[in-house]
C-alpha cells in the first residue's frame, strides 16, 4: 500500500479519536464563594430584616460561648473564621431595637459582606422544606395510645472513626453482641420488639402514621389527654440509611404525581394501614427523643428554630450560625421567595454545598408548605468582615 495513504489513513483514525465526545468528568462537590455587593443580592432591600434579628441572636449566643480561637463551621476556619472574628458583628446585631428593618439593614450591611456560594462554579441548589410535627400521646398506653416513642437506648454506642484511624471519616452506629460490634436494630426489628423490654418509652401516641412522619422530621408538639403541649426532640438514630418512602408511593402508584404531597402520602398510609405499615418499615432508620422544655424544636446548632427563618444545611460546607440569603420560589409555584435566613440545623438527606431545609413552623399550614416544596434557587451567605477580606486577599 502507498506509504502516504497509510500516514493519511492513520491521521484520520487519531483525528476521529480525538474528536470523540468524552463524558464530562464529574467534580467533587466543592463550595465555592464569590464576593458580591448588598445591591446585587435579588430581593435584600424588600426583606424584613429585623424578622432574623432573634435567630441570628441565637446562634451569637452559642458562637460566642466558644473560646475566641475556635473555628466556626469546616474548613479549619477556612470558611467563617474564628469565633473572634463574629465578636464585633454579634455584638451589633445584640443591640438592634425590635422590629426596625432599617436598624437591621444597616447593621448586616455594615458588618457583613456577601458572598454568591457555587459549586464549582455552578450555582443552581436544591431547597425542600420541613415542619415540627403535631401529635397526640399519653404517658401510658391504652386502647387509644398504642405506637411507642422511645427514648436513647443505653445499648445505643456510637463511635467517630477517626479516633481510630485518620485516614478514617465518618461516624457508626451499633450495639455490642459478644465480643463484637454489630449494626443497631432496624425499624422492622424495633417494630417488632427487640428493644421493648428496656422501658424506654417516652409516651405513647395514637397514630403510628404521625409517629413515623416525627422521625422524618426530628421533632414534634405532642398534645396530651389533659390538653398540656410538650415537646419532643431528636436525641439519636439507630445509623441506618434513609429510605424515601414518598418515591416508593409515587413510584409504585399510591400517590399520583399531581398530588404529590406529605398530606397525601400521609392519608395513603392511614388509609392501607397493613400495606403502610411494610412501607413504612422499609425505612430502616429509627429516631430516638428526649423531652424538650423551653423554646424549640432545637436544631444541629443547639438553638431553638425559627420558623421561616432557620435552615437545615450540610455541616460539611456550610456553618452552622451563618447567615444565609435564599434566592428561591413559593413552594409549588414561580413566586420568588427571598430572605435571609441562618444556617442552624442539619439532616441526614441534606448533601452538598448548595442543598437546604427551610423550616416552616409547626401546625397544618407549615405541613403543607414544606410537603409542596422542592424549588431551584441561588445562595448568598454573609460572612463577617474580617473573614471577607481575608478571602479577598487569598482568591
């Protein structure tokens, strides 16, 4: 064969080659900021500041409880600074009288400085929402109050891998058997009475439907017989995996799409009590609560949340205290939602530098605000001054 048109041959074949389309590869989630002005954050000037004056206070309050050379949120400091760094803004944000949305502006803008969060570069997120759950319960059972809430099990261990290993991340779950260290019971296990004889009752509930949706949500308002409210929170989990039971309804056809709600999923399992009750067993992952006096629910900050102000966030990315801006719609719809908000809670679904919780409240209207809620949206955070030119200076 002719030597060029051997040369010319094998010239087309690389070039065919190289212009093949590669999957693209795909990045690490990795949380990015880019500095930004007050003015080009869509919707600050309309929001009512001074409606976040009290959960940013709170989360102050915890920050600055902390020695002043403590690293606020991941990153070894890298994100929020130190806790010496927040003194001189918790402090302004202290001393804002009630209610002055002007008052309140000033201070933020004059403190803080915004930052626009990507994910390498991208910077569309992913917003749900969540609620306190309402339940009625009794301190013994009866015929009415039948589905247990437990408290920790004292079999319950858990232990940070990294004390053992440091190339180790993470944290398990388990129990001892013997000599060894095996998974905690599931909740098909613990529904069938592997830890009943431990007396770790709470209280009793009379829907073992709004008992299930207490563990997805991590907290609730439990009205007794006598009509006193008192309130339970999440004290632990058994480790196992979440399983989404709202997919396998829709996936499976209990649910049609279009009415793709928690009050319907939730009407479904009441309605097919022995096929709900399998689903719902399919979500291994069991909560365990403690009684809850005072303001709450309390969040992963250890604070109590505020309703339409507190967001759920991953710790591995964001802070817990930092004042975060949602660019986002009214569940279910294209109306734009925008506020601030603080980043004071954590859940187990919640992954990645631009995912949030928003908490909406407790009651009916909450329940349907956050079961209607899966919007796009942009994130802002604040960062306090000192820490804001630190990151200029370095990027």
């Amino acid at each position: 064969m002719n030597r060029g048109l051997v040369i010319a041959l094998a010239a087309s074949v690389l070039l065919l080659a190289a212009c093949e389309k590669k999957p693209p590869v795909e990045l690490p989630d990795q949380l990015l900021l880019i500095p930004t002005t007050f003015q080009a954050v869509p919707g600050w000037s309309e929001d009512n500041l001074s409606e976040v004056v009290p959960a940013l206070t709170r989360s102050c309050a915890r920050l600055l409880s902390q020695p002043d050379t403590r690293a606020v949120g991941p990153g070894g400091g890298g994100l929020a600074g130190t806790v010496a760094d927040w003194r001189p803004a918790c402090a302004a944000v202290g001393a804002l009288p009630a209610g002055d949305d002007a008052a309140a502006r000033a201070a933020l803008e004059t403190w803080f400085a915004p930052f626009k969060a990507t994910n390498n570069g991208r910077e569309n997120g992913l917003f749900t929402g969540y609620y306190e759950a309402e339940l009625r319960g009794a301190l013994a059972p009866d015929e009415t109050y039948r589905a247990p809430i437990y408290a920790k099990p004292a079999s319950l261990i858990s232990a940070r891998l990294s004390t053992f290993r440091a190339d180790l991340s993470g944290q398990i779950f388990g129990r001892v058997e013997g000599d060894n260290l095996v998974p905690y019971f599931t909740r098909d296990e613990i529904d069938d009475g592997a830890i009943g004889a431990q007396n770790l009752e709470l209280l009793w509930a009379d829907d073992p439907v709004d008992v299930f949706f207490l563990h997805v949500q991590g907290s609730g308002q439990v009205t007794l017989p006598d009509g006193t409210v008192r309130r339970v929170g999440f004290a632990a989990s058994n480790g196992h995996e979440f399983y989404p039971i709202g997919r396998a309804l829709l996936d499976e056809g209990k649910v049609s799409r279009e009415n793709a709600s928690m009050q319907a999923m939730r009407s479904w399992l009441r309605a097919h009590p022995q096929e709900g009750d399998e689903i719902m067993r399919r979500n291994a992952r069991y909560i365990f609560f403690r009684w809850i006096d005072g303001d709450g629910p309390i969040g992963s900050q250890g604070v109590a949340l505020t309703p339409g102000r507190s967001l759920a966030v991953d710790p591995a990315f964001m802070s817990l205290g930092v004042p975060v801006f949602l660019d986002t719609t009214w569940p279910g719809s294209s109306r734009p939602l925008r506020r601030l908000m603080i980043a004071q809670d954590t859940g187990s679904a919640i992954k990645g530098p631009l995912r949030g919780d928003f908490f909406w409240g407790a009651g009916e209207e909450a329940l349907a605000e956050a079961g209607r809620m899966k919007q796009k949206g942009i994130v802002y955070i604040l960062l306090p001054k000192p820490v804001a030119e630190r990151r200029k200076i370095t990027s």
